[in-house]
C-alpha cells in the first residue's frame, strides 16, 4: 500500500499496470453490451475481444508483479 501512496516510479508502474489490467477491459465489456443491443454479431466480438484481453494482460501483468 506505501507503494501506491507515494510517488516514485515503482508506484507509478504499478498503478499503470493493474489500470491497463482492469481498466481496458471494463471499458470494452461496457462497450461490447452497448454494441451488442445494436448490432449482435460485433457486440458479441467486442465481448470475446474484451474476455482475451482480460485473460492475457492478468496473466502478462500479473506475471510481472512477481
């Protein structure tokens, strides 16, 4: 938690990390439900877009908190 607090670099990459690991997918997981009422066939591929990302950046990013 001290990490996240203060402010040198270590933090910053951290934050970046979990934001692009978290972030990114929410953000097409919302998109994807909106395309989705109008248009299902790219509503469904933003969905699966948005459940790879999410799979691999936790794996990626995840490996890299280590």
């Amino acid at each position: 938690m001290n990490l996240l607090i203060e402010s040198d670099a270590l933090g910053q990459a951290i934050l970046l990390m979990l934001i692009f690991m978290i972030g990114v997918p929410i953000v097409l997981f919302i998109a994807g439900l909106i395309t989705y009422t109008k248009n299902k066939k790219r509503g469904k591929t933003i969905l699966i877009i948005a459940t790879i990302y999410s799979l691999i950046s936790a794996g990626v990013c995840g490996g890299f908190m280590i």
